[in-house]
C-alpha cells in the first residue's frame, strides 16, 4: 500500500505537473494581466495632452520658484505645452521599450527548459567528474539568461520610472509656480505624497527581497549542515529514522525556495507589520519558520508511526541493542529545530512553531522513560497517544498555514535520488496506515489550496472589472472634452490619472527584475555552495544507502527546478504580455506617434485624436474579453488538477471513516484560514 501510494504521488509530481501546478498558484499574485491594464488609458491620456498642448493661447511658463540645482526631468520649463509633450515622447519610448524588451525575455526564457533538461541528464547519468565538468555550464546558461532578463526588465522599469518622476516634477513645479489655490493644492500634494510613498514602499520591498535572497542561501547552506551532522550521530541499523530525517531536509530545501519566491509575488503591506502590529520588517522570517513545517510535519508523524490500534508498539521503538527508544534520534532534531527558531525574531508562527517543538520533545522525553523492564501504566500510555495525535494535528494546521503562505503546492515530489534509493516499503506495521492518513491529508489540502487559488484570481479579475469600468468612464470623458473647455485644471486631473496609470504598470515590472533576481540567486547558490559540497563530499554508504553525494545531487536538481520553474512562469507572462500588447497595445502606441508629429492645424490631427480615444476604448474592452476568457481557462485547470489528484488517489486508498474525513477537513481549513494580515 505505501509503495503504491508514493508510486501515485510521484506520477502525480512530474516536472511538467509541478510547474503547471506552480503557474496556477502563483497566478493570482503574478498575472501578465496587471502589465496590460491600465496601458490603453495611459496611451489616452497621453494623446489628450498632445492635444492640449496644441492650445497656443494657454501656454505659460513654469519656472517661477524653480528647484535650487534646476529642474532634474524637465526640459522646457518655459513652456508648459512643451513640458507635456516630453510626458509624451517620455511615455512612448516606455511603452515601446517595453514591448521590444518583453518580446526579448520571451526568446530568453523558453531556451530554460532545455538548459534544464541537459542539467538533469548530467546529473543522472554522468560520472561524478562529468558533472563537476559539465553541470556548471548548464547551470551558467539558466543564470546567464536570468541576469540578461534583470538587465531588460530593469531598463523598463527605469523607462516609466523616468516618466513618473517627470510627471511628478511637473505637479511640483507647478504648486511652486502657485498655479493652484485651496482643496486643489491639498489634492495635488496629497497624491504627490502617494507617490512618494509608492516610491518608499518599492525600496523597501527590494531591501526585503535582496535579504530573503541571502536567508535562503543561508537556509541552503544550513540543511546540508544539518545533514551531515544528523548523519553522523544517527545509531546504525536505523534506516528507516534516517530516511524520515532526510525527507524532512528535503521538504524544507522545497518550502524555502518556494517562500522566498512567494514573497516576490505577494502583495505586501509598506509597514512591514502585520494585522497584531508585530514586526515583521521582511520576509526572512517567515521563510525560516515556513520553511521547517513540513519537517516538522515529517518528524510528528514519524512519532505516531509507532502507534497502533490504540496501543504503543514498544517492540519496534525500543532498540534492546542501544538500550533506548529510536525517537532519541527525533528528540534531537526537534531540539534543533528550536534552536533554529529562537534565533528569529518573535512573531505569530514563530511561537507556534516553537510550541510545537516543545510539545514534540516532551514526548519523545516520556518515550524515553520506558525500559523493557519498566512497562508504562495503561493511563499514562493512553495520555502520551493522546499527546502523540494532538501534535499530529497541530503539525497538520501548521503546514496548511505554511502551505498558504509560501504557497508550496500541497503535493511535492520526492527528490529524484532519494525516490531511487529509498525502499519500496517500511518495515514498521504502521507505515501504510501512516502513508494512507497522509494521502487523505493532501488531497484535503490540494482542494483547500486550488480553491484559495480561484477565490484570489475570482478578486483579481473582480477589480480588473471594477478599475475597468472606472477607465472606461475616464475614456468617455476625455473622449467628450472640447479643446475650448479644457482649461489648466482638468489638464492637471490628467497628469494626476496618469501619474497612478504609470504607477500600476511600473510596479508590474519592478516585480518582474525581483523574479530574475531570484533565479538568479539560487543558481549562484547551487554553482556556489552545493555544487562545492557535491565535489567535495566523500562517497561513505555507512548509514544509509542515500549518502551526502545523492543529497547534494538531489539539492542541486531542486535548485535548478525551481529556478526553472519561476523562468517557465515569467516565460507564460511574457508570451501573453507580447500577444496581447500585438493585439491591443502596439497600433495605440504608433497612433500616439503619429499624433504627436502632426501639424496641430491639419484637419486630420483631430480625427487622428478621435480614433486614437476609439481605439483605447476596444482595447481596454478586448483585454478585458481576454482576462474572462483566461478565467474560465484557469478555473477549467484547477477542476482538472483536482479530479486527477482525488481519481488517482482515492482509487488506490482505503475508505476514510467519515469522522476521521471530517477531522481532516476541520484542520486543513483551519490552518488555510487564518488571515494573512497575520503574517505580513
């Protein structure tokens, strides 16, 4: 049964299905949709200004007041018109640098698949020289691709930051010309302020983001640390302890690399506190406690293989040759856990896990009170089960929690060499059962996941309407003005909109270089720290038949998975962004172009005007059609992904009693539903 189960999950966990996997849940923080909306109104509004500026009776200058060192983006301070025609010619560069740069990380990622295909068959099938020769070459590209790709998306982020700041400058300069008196003024510098503290809130996230990179190297680091040290004071003869201990490891590699490129995606509050006005000033802390879950998870279990049928089978956990139960070995590593966690800063899931670690060692300690002389009473036997399976549910809560911060997928795969080496099946009764519960377990979390999954894409698409209509409305508007009833303030209004416009699109992008950065960084790390401890790791089979060689091996395919995981996400954004701006964007950019050189007296430059206002309307309607089209698409996915997990697992598994179904299902959505304002 177990054998079986792990066959189904590892059919279940192919490359392919993990990163459709990753894609669907990533999606809703990190959507091509989000470049693209808020384009055709800021073309639009761009066009308007061409078109004021064409007013040669309402020009004045704007230097009154001006900066001590000069104006840093304007050029013409003299000429108001001619300040909002270099807004102009600022935001049609930036739209077309970003297609032309966008189209560029499309051809740049879709050769990561292949670099990783070529990385996984050296690392297979090639000698261990082979693979100190040759996998650093492989590892190179995917790193080489990924700092190009920081390098484009910088330069766009760079493009509309220029446009903001030029836009900006000019509100600036105007409330110091003292073009503007009363609730005006407060309105202008109020959304100065806003911008300001975009400003603010965009440094921080890059601080946070260049830490989370060096915890996670860190993190790295540690596991093969605490690998060798774990392997070294493992008794011999206990196989079956060391194999749940380097599970555990692996688990942890996953959820590290998975959190720390959850927090590239996700949302995040500027303070960097969360909903209890904890600190929480960036993501490294989170990534450690998340990070430990599933070993935590792993060594709960482990304990509560030695319980059956009520009954504590003492024959299985006690060695009579080393004269001490095998959960010593557990004791410690719980033990090291808690260390681990004393040293982050105090915070929510911090104390939870910590409690956990707490509870987990006082067991084993009761556990080791026991001799083959010495039985424990029935009273005190049944409290320790009653103990054992309260910290199994409680690790269960606390990986849903983990599970929906970090969002690593519910099912994850063995890694290639342990699934090689590891046995078919346990020696202990209990490991079917075991196996069994825990299957029941994910298919309750992957259900609890994809739903989560939808009801954030359900909201995402649910604003993207809502800011549509809005855009729409704003169309209509600047689509009805008559050049005579345009005066300075509605011009104002305009800079204002198109000042968040551009801010929308800008954050997109600063996001997008977070995404290289990450991949990145943990090729860095693989060519770095684990590739070294792979050369340098001495072949001992001493303990277990999975050595220090296969972990590092096994460390180095995760690595370079994931990497490949975050490049194949990027590369599905990229490809839509490019269609949909070929469709949509592009013909409203050229318009724009053309506006702009146009002599403001031929009777064209008005239609052109018209068409122009047209046209960002259809393709604000079109990307729109689009984004309901794509989530029905995603919706269709995520039943898929979840009839192919329930068909393919249940089919093999025992019936559940509905208490224990129910059970299940209470802790999943418990541990799903604490809030999130908990830990960010």
């Amino acid at each position: 049964m177990a054998s079986q189960i792990a066959k189904t999950t590892q059919s279940l966990t192919t490359a392919s299905e993990m990163r459709e996997t990753t894609k669907m849940l990533m999606q809703p923080n990190a959507n091509w949709e989000e470049y693209l909306t808020p384009a055709p109104l800021s073309i639009a509004i761009m066009g308007e200004l061409v078109f004021i500026s064409s007013d040669v009776h309402n020009d004045f200058s704007i230097n009154k007041n001006a900066p001590k060192n000069g104006f840093q983006y304007i050029k013409y301070p003299d000429s108001f018109r001619a300040c909002l025609m270099q807004v102009c010619n600022s935001g049609w560069q930036a739209f077309n640098e970003a297609h032309k740069n966008m189209d560029q990380i499309r051809i740049h990622t879709a050769s990561v698949p292949d670099n990783m295909k070529a990385a996984v068959k050296i690392l297979f099938n090639a000698t261990d020289e082979v693979i100190e020769t040759l996998l650093p070459n492989q590892l190179n590209n995917i790193r080489d691709t990924a700092d190009e790709c920081v390098k484009l998306a910088d330069g766009v982020e760079k493009k509309y930051s220029d446009v903001i700041s030029l836009i900006q400058e000019l509100l600036e300069a105007c409330v110091n010309a003292e073009h503007f008196y009363g609730e005006e003024l407060e309105n202008v510098q109020r959304k100065l302020e806003e911008t300001k503290l975009r400003e603010q809130t965009a440094k921080d996230l890059n601080e946070r983001s260049k830490k989370a990179m060096e915890a996670m190297a860190k993190q790295l680091e540690d596991t093969q640390d605490a690998f060798k040290k774990s392997m070294d004071a493992l008794p011999s003869g206990w196989e079956m302890v060391g194999m749940d201990f380097v599970e555990g490891l692996t688990l942890t590699v996953t959820s590290v690399l998975n959190t720390a490129t959850a927090g590239v995606t996700k949302p995040q509050s500027p303070k960097g506190e969360n909903a209890e006005g904890e600190n929480v000033d960036d993501i490294t802390t989170l990534m450690s406690v998340f990070s430990k879950s599933g070993e935590i998870l792993q060594y709960a279990q482990s304990i509560k293989t030695y319980v059956t049928d009520s009954e504590i089978d003492w024959k299985t956990l006690y060695d009579q040759q080393k004269k001490c139960p095998m959960t010593t070995h557990t004791q410690g590593q719980f033990e090291r856990i808690s260390e681990d966690l004393k040293k982050l800063s105090e915070c929510t899931p911090t104390r939870e896990a910590l409690l956990l670690c707490e509870k987990a060692i006082s067991i084993c300690a009761e556990l080791a009170t026991y001799t083959p002389d010495k039985d424990l009473d029935k009273k005190k036997t049944e409290d320790i089960i009653k103990k054992i399976q309260e910290l199994n549910n409680d690790a269960w809560g606390f990986d849903c929690t983990s599970k929906k911060s970090s969002g690593s997928p519910a099912l994850s795969p063995k890694p290639p060499m342990m699934s090689k080496t590891e046995s078919s099946d346990s020696g202990r009764k209990s490991a079917s059962q075991r196996a069994s519960e825990n299957a029941h377990f994910r298919i309750e979390q992957s259900r609890e996941q994809l739903k989560q999954a939808r009801e954030s894409y359900d909201k995402c698409v649910e604003n993207m309407e809502k800011n549509e209509k809005e855009l729409t409305e704003i169309l209509c508007e600047l689509q009805n003005c008559e050049l005579k009833e345009i005066d300075f303030q509605t011009t104002i209004k305009m800079l204002v909109k198109g000042l968040d416009a551009m801010g929308r699109v800008k954050e997109q992008w600063e996001k997008m270089v977070r995404f290289f950065q990450m991949v990145s960084n943990i090729v860095k790390t693989s060519l770095s720290k684990t590739l070294h401890n792979f050369v340098t790791t001495a072949d001992d089979t001493k303990k277990l038949s999975y050595n220090g060689k296969l972990f590092a091996k096994d460390l180095l395919y995760n690595q370079a998975f994931q990497a490949s995981n975050i490049a194949s996400l990027v590369h599905m954004i990229s490809e839509t962004y490019t269609q949909v701006s070929n469709m949509y964007l592009m013909d409203r950019v050229s318009s724009l172009g053309k506006l702009m050189a146009m002599d403001k007296d031929n009777p064209q430059f008005l239609q052109e005007r018209q068409k122009l206002q047209e046209s960002c309307r259809e393709a604000q309607k079109g990307i729109l059609q689009l984004v309901l089209k794509n989530k029905k698409e995603f919706e269709r996915k995520t039943d898929d992904r979840m009839a192919k997990i329930e068909g393919e697992l249940k089919a093999i598994l025992p019936a559940a009693p509905p208490e224990e179904t129910e059970r299940i299902k209470e802790i999943v959505q418990a541990g799903f539903g604490e809030g999130e304002g908990d830990y960010y």
